[in-house]
C-alpha cells in the first residue's frame, strides 16, 4: 500500500471512529437530556397512548384532563387561561412547557416511584395511565389575581405564598392565553412583543425600584449602624454623590426624619446615604441571604425560573464585581442593574413575615394514584434564614407604617393590618415605570405574603398596592 492510499485509510479509519463515538455519546451519554428537552415532540408523541394524569387545584378543580380520539390522549385545560404560563402545555406538534413537561414523568406514569407498578399493570392488560397532580394553586385567589391584572389592560405579574409554608396560593401572569387554542394561536403567540407565553412571576426580570430597600433595610439594620430612630435631614430633596445626584420625588425635601420615615416614605435621598455607609460588601452579603445569585428551588423547569441578581449586559455578574461609591447608592434604592422576579421578592416578603425563615417555595402538593391515594406529599422545608426574628419584627413595624402613613396606603384595608413596601421602578425608553408592591397580611400573624409588579404604570406607580390589597384579603377568605 503507496503512501497516499495509506493516509487515507487511516484518515477514513479516523473519521468513521469519530462519527461511532458521536453516536455512542449521543445516544448513551446525551439520552438523558435530548428525552427532557421540551422541544422534543417524539417523545410526546410516543406518551400520547398514556392516559395522561389529572392536574387539580388545591380545592381539586380540574385544570388539565384529557380527551381521547383514535386511542390516542389529547390534554384539555377547563378553566382556560387562568394560569397558562404555569401549566404550560404538552403538545405533539410544540413540546412542553412548565408543569406538564417539569412533572412529565408523574403524568405519564413513569416516575421511579410509580413505574413498577404501572409496568404490572400494563402486563395484566389494564389501560396505562398516569398520575394526579394535585397543586397548592387556589383557583379563587388565582382568579382574583388574574382578573386585576387584565382589568388595568397591562403587563404584570402577581405571586401569592403561604407566608409559613412557602406554598404557591397564586401566579398570575399577564397578557395570558387560552391553552386550549394553542396550535391556532401558536404564530400569533410567538408574534406578539407582549409576550404572552412567558411566565413573568418566575422569568421576568425586573428593576426593584424601592421595593429593593427590603434588602438595604436588612443590611443596615443588622449592621448595628442604624435603628428606626436613627436621625436623618434632607434639606434639598437631592443628594451628591461622588459628582452623581440622586433624587427623591421631584426632588421634594423631607428635612429632618428617622430612618422609620425614610422606609415609610420612601425617601432615595436617605436610602443612598444608608448604602453608601453600609457598603457594597453588606449590602451583596444580605442580597445572597436572601437568595438572590441563586435559583429558587420551585418545580418549574429550570429554563423558566430566573435567578435574581445583578445583571450586565443581559447576564448574571459576579456578586464580587467592584462597584463605585455611586452604583452602590443606586443599589441601595433598588436602581443601577440590580434585576429581579416577582417571585423573587414575594420570598423576600415570605421571609420577613415568617420571622426571618425563607421556606422552599413549592407549587406540588401531593402525587396522586387514580384512586386518590398519596403516593407523594411535598413536606415544607427552610431554605435560608436570612435575617434574625428580631430583625423581622422590626421591619414589620416599618412595613405597617408603609401601608398606615406612607407610599402604600393603595393597599390599607379596614378588615386586616396589612404591611408592605412600594416601589416604583424607572425603566426609560418612554415608559412608565414598574410599580411595586410586596408585603403579607395579617401583620400580627403573617399567613400570606405577596409580590405584584405592574409595567408602563402611572407616574406614581399607584397601580400595584390595590391588587396587592385585593389578592391578600382573597386568600385570607375575606
């Protein structure tokens, strides 16, 4: 054999072994997540003689079944768009998304935990089925949540906790869809810049505006520097820091005040002195205690569930990227690139109101057979405790005084002590800005805790505190 032919053969030899490796790891080594991938519609299509397991409310409305045709199951949903985004969908002709792909194997019976018995069953003849998911969502609070929102005709976001549990009571997103329409609005959906198919509780990113001074509350309390009768004057309604000046509300002076006040009204000019005393370092150290760098433990699929932090050029920076005398200032109002997800902020909230203890947040109740037994209950768990029992107390006391006296009385309520804090969010480009409102009822003994974020709002950012007020007293049954 010449030379020439001889490199050839080994070259042939060469690419025909790479070509069986690519095969082999494809097909071992990457089955794994080229099955889990939401886009891969054979998969679908092979379950679709499964019949597909239930997803119930917590008070067991049915909010996806199937019908079957030719032997084959197709999912319907009863109440529509009440809660799309976190459904999602489960179609042979687009994939999955959130619950029906996250609890797939559940739903099609597959699970380790159900498989052996399902696979006796399916020997002896009998239909192969899935399991009941059974959620923590509460269809009432969820309507209250849904209807609010569509009724301002803008896009936002309304998560509702159980403030002791972490339990998912409500996620609201809008603009919503009808699941049952989505192969004929599929184009539609994708076209509109509203984004209707996104989740914005759990993947909207967004600027905290005041809300964020949850955080820098925290950090300056525990830091032993400030108290609520630390004093304050601001005589000018602006503030220079390093050649950069900070302003509260068109510049409006507050002269002297304590730091109580500040939080209740809101006030940048004290909240930039606040961060620029406690320093970049602290103020980071109580972002991540409270969760942000991180993914929130929740069901969803990982790609739906957003990690709150600071973000530069549309991805997650280091907490221990070096800022500026004047980015720490913003950050401490809730401003610079500080980004975070309603739900996000509604663990915050759930913090706080359960006495510094941060629980999973966690939308499963149980699992389900056909004939209602508990295969699986979800037992609620601590995820972090980012500041200490005292500490929350008196953040509770400032968050009444937010709702009696400040910037939050949209959401006052003579039925229950609410407590809460506002934001109003600027964004630029000739929008409104984001209004915020997160907080938890009854204040004395905290069971709900909420986060609802309206975009484009008016100048004030009044749009938020109602709803807030309304999805609050709807889950305390009120």
């Amino acid at each position: 054999m010449n030379g020439p032919i001889r490199r050839l053969f080994y070259a042939t030899i060469a690419l025909f072994a790479a070509l069986m490796g690519m095969l082999a790891y494809q097909q071992v080594v990457n089955a794994g997540p080229l099955a889990d991938n939401p886009y891969n519609t054979r998969k679908v299509y092979a379950q679709m003689s499964i019949d597909r397991g239930l997803m119930l409310a917590s008070d067991r409305t049915e909010l996806a079944r199937n019908r079957e045709e030719d032997g084959l199951f197709y999912r319907v949903y009863p109440q529509g768009d009440i809660a799309s985004q976190l459904l999602g969908y489960n179609d042979v002709k687009y994939g999955q998304s959130g619950l029906e792909h996250s609890l797939n194997d559940y739903l099609t019976g597959t699970a380790d935990e159900v498989e052996l018995a399902n696979f006796f069953d399916t020997l002896s003849g009998k239909q192969q089925r899935g399991d009941n998911v059974k959620l923590t969502l509460d269809p009432k609070v969820q309507r209250t949540a849904l209807s609010d929102l569509e009724k301002l005709g803008k896009r936002g976001a309304v998560v509702a906790l159980d403030a002791r549990t972490g339990a998912v009571l409500a996620m609201a997103s809008t603009p919503t869809y009808d699941l049952n329409n989505l192969e004929a609005d599929w184009n539609q959906l994708n076209r509109d810049q509203n984004g209707p198919l996104l989740n914005r509780v759990t993947q909207g990113l967004y600027t905290p505006g005041s809300s964020f001074k949850l955080v820098t509350t925290a950090a300056a309390l525990e830091s032993g520097a400030f108290n609520p009768d630390s004093k304050f004057n601001d005589e000018k309604g602006t503030i220079n820091i390093g050649g950069n000046v900070i302003h509260n509300w068109r510049d409006q002076p507050f002269g002297e005040h304590t730091f109580a006040e500040a939080f209740a009204q809101s006030i940048n000019t004290t909240f930039a002195q606040v961060g620029e005393k406690v320093g970049q370092d602290r103020l980071v150290e109580y972002q991540q205690k409270f969760g942000l760098y991180e993914r929130p433990p929740l069901e969803l699929p990982p790609d739906e569930v957003a990690v709150s932090g600071r973000y530069v050029n549309g991805s997650l920076a280091s907490p221990g990227d070096s800022l500026d005398p004047v980015q720490v200032a913003w950050m401490a109002i809730g401003q610079e690139k500080v980004q975070v997800t309603p739900l996000q902020m509604a663990m915050i909230a759930q913090a706080i109101g359960n006495g510094g203890v941060m629980m999973k947040p966690y939308v499963v109740d149980s699992i389900l057979d056909r004939d209602s037994t508990v295969i699986k209950k979800t037992a609620p768990g601590e995820w972090k405790r980012p500041i200490r029992d005292d500490t929350a107390r008196t953040m509770t006391d400032m968050m009444i005084k937010v709702v009696n006296e400040g910037t939050g009385q949209g959401a006052r309520s003579g039925k229950v002590q609410i407590a809460g804090k506002t934001g109003t969010a600027e964004v630029g480009g000739g929008k409104g800005p984001n209004a915020w409102f997160v907080g938890f009822a009854p204040a004395g003994n905290p069971q709900v805790a909420v986060a609802v974020v309206v975009e484009d709002a008016d100048e004030r950012g009044h749009d938020s505190s109602p709803i807030a007020h309304d999805v609050l007293l709807s889950a305390l049954g009120m």
